[in-house]
C-alpha cells in the first residue's frame, strides 16, 4: 500500500512535470526599451488541461493496443512452436495486459464524464489511473518479452529405452520342440538271419 | 553368440526352421559340425537374401574299440572328413525376413579306419546328410515344412557268431547301414496377442536298415507317422504350460521277417502336459508328465502304471552369459530292433563354457537303462535263465576347441561309450580320441 503511494506520487509528480506546459513569462527587465528580445522565460501550469488529458489518454491508449497485439502475436508464435512453456507464461501476461485496458476503458469513459461535468478532480483522479494502468500494460509487455521458453529448459524428446538382460534366449522356449531323427546305433543282435 | 553353443546343435535340430532349435542339447561328442554355428559377419552373401555357409572340417584320432567287442579289442586310428554348405536366407547380420525362413543344407562325412587289420568292406564309409526347411508366417498363421535325412554306416558288432576267433574281427558280415528320412508339415496358430499357439504337425519318418547279407537289421525296417496337436499358454512371455498329444503308427515295412522277428506294428499315443519356458531370466525347464501307451498289435505292451507313464525333466541354467548347465531325466519307451520295445530310462547332463572369448569346452554325459521288453527270436538276446536284456548303458564326451577366428576352430575331442548288460556278450567299451581343426563360415 505504502508502495503504490509512493508510486502514485511519484507518476503523479512526474506526470505534472511531464506535463508542465512552457514557463509564465517573467516579468520584463527594467529600463526595458520594449526591444524585440527572445523570450526565454519557461511557463509552468500546474496540471493538464482536460483536453491534454483526454489527448494523453488516447495515446496511452494506442501504444497499449500495441502492447497487446504484440502479445497476441508472441503466443500465436509459441502456439506454433509447441512450446508449452513459453505459450503459458505470454498468455497469462496477455490475460493480465486485457484486464488492464478494460479498466483503462472504464477510467477514459469516467474522465470523459468528469471533463464534461467539469470535475477537475476526479479528471485528475481517473488521469491518474490511466498513466498507472500504461505503464503496467507496458511493463507486461516486457516481461512476455522475456518469457522463456523450451528452449532453455527443454532437455530432449523422451526416449525409452528397453534393456533385455542378455540371459534370456532369443528363441522362443515355448514352442514344442522339434522331432529327432533316430540314427543310434542299434544294439546288438545275432548274427543268424 | 555363445560360439560351443551354437557348435553343438543336433541334427535333428533343423525341422523347426526357426531359432527355437537352440534349446536341444547334445549329449556325447558329436564330431565335426555339419552346419553353419550362426555366426554373425560369416557366410558368403550370395544375393540380397540368400546367404550361403560353408565349412569343411578333419579330425584324426584312435578308436579302441572299433567293433564294439566285449573283448579282444580291435583298435584302430580313425579318420574324418566333412565339408558342407548351407543356403539360408539371411544377411551377414541376421534374418532378412521374419515372414519367411529357409535353411537348405547338405553334407558328407569320410570316415576311413587305418589298422590294416580292420578289412576294407568295414574302414572306408560315406555317410551323406542333408536337410531342408521352410517356414512361413506371421504373427498369428505359421506353416513350415522340413526334411532331414541322414545315413549312418559303422562297423558290426563283434559276436562270437561272425569273429575270426584269431584275429577278433568280425568276417561275413555287412556294416551297420541305417538310412533314416524324417518329413514334417506343421500349422501354427496364434490368434490374438499371442497368448494362446496351437502347432499341428504331421511327421512321415522312414528308417531303413539296408544292408544285406547275415546279421543284417533288414527286418526291422519302419516307417513313423506321426500327429501332434499341441496347445500352449504364454502366462508369461517366454513360458508357456502346454498340453500335447502325439498319435503315431508304426508298421514294420517287411512284415514276415518282422513278425518272424517277434516284431509288431504299434500305434503309440502320447498325452502329456505341462511346462516349458523361462524359470527365470537365467534358468528354464521342460517339465512333462503324462499318458503314453504302444498299443503293440501282437505280443508285448506297455502297461503297468510306470509302463503308462511319461515323464521328461529338463533343467537350464545359464550360469553366466559364457556358460550353459543342463541336467535331466526320462522315463519313456521306444522301438527295439530285439524285441518289441524296451523302457527306457534316461539321465542326462550337459556343461558348455566359452573362456576368454576364444575357448568353448563341451562336457556331456548320460546314462541310460534299457530294459526289453517282450519276446525275441534271437537266442543270444535272452539271459541264461530266459529273461529279459538289460543294459546299463554310459556316454560320456568333452570337447575343447580354439577358435583362431570366429569361423575356424582347432581342438580336441573324447568319447566314452560303455555298456553293461546282463548279457555278457552285448558289452564293450569303446572310447575315442580326436584332434581335430575345421572351417564353418
């Protein structure tokens, strides 16, 4: 909880600065003379207009489209592959990635909402939570980047392999056996015909 | 891949035409291979998906025993030689397809005795072999189709009946030729995720004795068909409980010398179920329990709970990714050449270990107990007091190989074959050594 404060904050301060807008004009010199000079003054507002917001918006919202088909494509080509492994791991970033736009869904359609009532807070609010919610999907993204595959861990196809103890006959011991011509020695009979 | 592992695959492993051969194990030396050891980068690519093995392999050693005699041992140093090729449809890298699947192989093995002593109708013998599959489907339809064919010529036994009582070597009588044709024609089904796989197979198995002349086993000639329907569910991916049931018909092809050799035709049926798989990721099993009768047509049957009964235990562990352990056991019948039948019961066990890349050592062992069953015209096959034969019967066989790369090997060989019967005159030890070097690429 105390992470996500900080996290909020920090976006939120980073945001407002990414957001500045060019510097309030300083006030002239004096003695100025109304001379043509370059102005170098840097204006800053303190938030987004709504229209900024709504433009940002919709950009978050293109590069997580993005995101999101680029994840499709790396399990489409795991599902060829047949690597297991790596297809469950993009998948379940893609699954992660759908639910996120779903709520930057939710977020664009109340800021809009808020930006029609004119409610700078909750714009500010909802703003908010689109920039978290890109940022997660981007963070997605790269991590279905890195899934790994079977490649890494694959050891080899499964082998069986059938040892016959080298005592058991090739022939088959069942079988009847075959019948013995007689050709002993007869014994030994007279000499009288 | 396990390099003695795939150097140790059993003939008859081929019918299948897909990798599920690997989980037969080998009992007893077994010689140079006749196929290629599924070495990825070997083999000569011939088009874009046809690959083309081949190999040629020597070993040279001494047999103490050649004539399987009770005593006065004939030895002698033997020689074998057997180059193959085999087309198979596959890249240097693996299959090129998993929809269809061929393998088409052919070898011949020279075997030659080298004491003079040993006459020459009985040291020199060609023994072709040859093999061919396919098999075609996809996840939930399989059809395959196979052949295999092998014939096997050794040296007769040493009876007091055919031995120069000077020399102990046997005269006037033929070699042991056995020839033996095996086809098969399966479906697969798997509907669904694969959970449930139904295989039906139909087996044509020819076996022919042919050689002429006195102690010919000419009489004993057969052929096998057989049906299997078998249904399995994968409750977990590599283990399955089954349920299997076998129909087969055996019918002697000469029948008067059969039936005047106490022979008779048999319809044996099999129903057994139970489990095979993965245990866990390093151990499986085959575990097998059921139903088996002969239905002899004429003289003696299987009967007797033990007699109707069916067991196969096998267990797998591979202790490390360069070694292998199997044991087992069987309780099972088969067709005697002296009588009807004879049960059988057999343990086996087997270890494979790679070191270093480089060496693959082979240890293997099994015992069986013959025990004939019903009655034989043969005089010499009965116990003074008129009862049965039976025999106690050991293989042992190891092997150490070197490979200089991954398609050429260099090692040596053992085997250990001893019988022990309650007729003297059937036993004999008989063991063998070899050194031997060879190319399969």
């Amino acid at each position: 909880m105390l992470k996500t404060k900080l996290l909020l904050t920090t976006i939120f301060m980073g945001s407002t600065v990414f957001a500045q807008g060019p510097a309030p004009e300083a006030p002239p010199a004096p003695g100025g003379q109304g001379t043509s000079a370059v102005d170098l003054s840097v204006k800053q507002k303190p938030t987004l207009t709504p229209a900024d917001m709504i433009n940002q918006s919709k950009e978050y919202f293109t590069g997580m489209g993005a995101v999101v088909k680029r994840i499709q494509t790396l399990q489409d080509q795991a599902k060829r592959e047949k690597d297991i492994i790596r297809l469950n791991c993009v998948t379940d970033k893609l699954v992660q990635a759908r639910v996120n736009v779903n709520i930057a869904e939710q977020s664009m359609a109340t800021m809009q909402e808020s930006v029609a009532r004119n409610n700078e807070g909750e714009q500010t609010h909802e703003f908010t939570r689109l920039t978290i919610v890109n940022q997660k999907v981007t963070v997605l993204g790269a991590e279905a980047e890195n899934c790994i595959g079977e490649d890494l861990s694959f050891v080899g196809a499964t082998r069986i392999e059938v040892e016959v103890d080298p005592n058991i006959p090739q022939y088959d011991p069942t079988q009847p056996g075959s019948p013995f011509i007689d050709i002993t020695r007869p014994p030994s009979a007279s000499p009288i015909d | 891949m396990n390099r003695r592992l795939a150097l140790s695959i059993a003939l008859g492993a081929l019918l299948a035409g897909r990798v599920a051969s690997a989980q037969e194990v080998t009992i007893g030396y077994q010689g140079l291979p006749y196929k290629s050891t599924g070495e990825s980068n070997a083999g000569i690519q011939v088009s874009d998906s046809v690959l083309l093995h081949a190999g040629i392999g020597v070993e040279a050693g001494y047999d103490t025993n050649v004539f399987y005699a009770p005593s006065k041992e004939i030895g002698s140093s033997i020689f074998r030689f057997m180059p193959y090729a085999e087309l198979t449809n596959a890249t240097r890298t693996g299959p090129s397809s998993n929809i269809l699947v061929f393998d088409a192989r052919a070898g011949l093995q020279y075997r030659h005795y080298g004491n003079s002593e040993v006459a020459s109708r009985y040291a020199d013998a060609w023994n072709p072999n040859a093999g061919l599959s396919l098999s075609l489907g996809g996840a939930q339809f399989g059809f395959g189709v196979a052949d295999v064919f092998a014939r096997v010529e050794d040296p007769p036994y040493a009876n007091p009946g055919n031995i120069d009582p000077i020399t102990g070597i046997p005269t006037g009588v033929p070699p042991i030729q056995r020839t033996n044709n095996q086809a098969s024609i399966e479906g697969r089904w798997a509907p669904g995720g694969g959970r449930l796989t139904t295989v039906l197979r139909f087996t044509n198995m020819v076996n022919i004795y042919d050689n002429n002349g006195t102690g010919n086993y000419s009489f004993a000639n057969a052929m096998t068909n057989t049906l299997m329907l078998d249904v399995a569910w994968k409750w977990l991916p590599k283990t399955a409980i089954f349920f299997n049931v076998q129909q087969s018909i055996v019918s002697y092809l000469n029948q008067s010398r059969a039936n005047n050799a106490n022979l008779s035709d048999s319809y044996p049926l099999y129903v057994t179920a139970g489990l095979r798989g993965l245990l866990t990721e390093k151990t499986s099993a085959v575990l097998t329990l059921g139903y088996v009768n002969g239905f002899y047509s004429n003289g003696a049957t299987t009967s007797g709970f033990l007699g109707s009964t069916y067991l196969d235990l096998a267990f797998t562990a591979r202790l490390t990714q360069l070694s292998r352990a199997v044991v087992g056991f069987r309780h099972d019948f088969v067709n005697a050449v002296i009588s009807n039948f004879a049960y059988q019961e057999t343990a086996y066990a087997s270890y494979i270990q790679q070191i270093a890349g480089r060496l693959a050592l082979d240890v293997s062992g099994r015992y069986q107990y013959i025990s004939y069953q019903g009655d034989t015209s043969d005089p010499t096959q009965v116990t003074a007091d008129g009862g049965n034969r039976v025999d106690n019967f050991f293989q042992l066989g190891a092997s150490l190989d070197y490979f200089l790369r991954n398609w050429a090997y260099i090692g040596v060989g053992y085997a250990l074959l001893d019988n022990r019967s309650n007729i003297p005159l059937d036993d004999y030890l008989k063991q063998q050594v070899f050194a031997r070097l060879g190319v399969t690429y």
